[in-house]
C-alpha cells in the first residue's frame, strides 16, 4: 500500500473509533473518564496529522513571469523618466 493509502485506512479507523465510542459514552453519564476518551480521540487524530503532516502548498517562485504580470513596470525607476 502507499503512504496516501496507510494515511487514509488510519483516518477511517480513528472516525470507526470515534463513531463506536460516542455510541457508547451515550450509556454513562459525563464523567473525567469520559471526557477524557473524547480527548484521547482527538489527539490521536491530532498526532496521526502531526505525523503525515498536510499536504505541501505550493512554493511561491517571486522570479516567476507571473509575478510581474499586473502591471508592474520594470523601467519605472529608469533614469531619465519623469513620473505623469
């Protein structure tokens, strides 16, 4: 399996936890237990993200031609040119 596969049957395990233990906290009433089985969920999904990380954005390249493409004039600061 790849990476994005791993990530993703860890993902649905940690919603199929979630989800079975929700159903079950529904039985005892609010208690430190319980509360910190919701907790315990939350950083697993919490560390499972810290551990695959997101997605990378893409890296902004400032010397790319799109960068220049509004309205940016190189010669502006030319010498000899006087402003309008």
């Amino acid at each position: 399996m790849s990476v994005e596969q791993d990530v993703s049957a860890a993902r649905g395990a940690i919603d199929a936890l979630e989800h079975a233990c929700s159903s079950l906290a529904r039985h005892f009433p609010d208690t430190v237990d319980a509360r910190r089985l919701r907790v315990d969920i939350a950083r697993l999904r919490e560390d499972l993200t810290l551990l695959c990380g997101t997605p990378p954005r893409p890296v902004h390249d400032p010397y790319a031609a799109s960068f220049y493409d509004d309205g940016y004039d190189q010669l502006m600061d030319a010498p000899g040119r006087r402003a309008l």
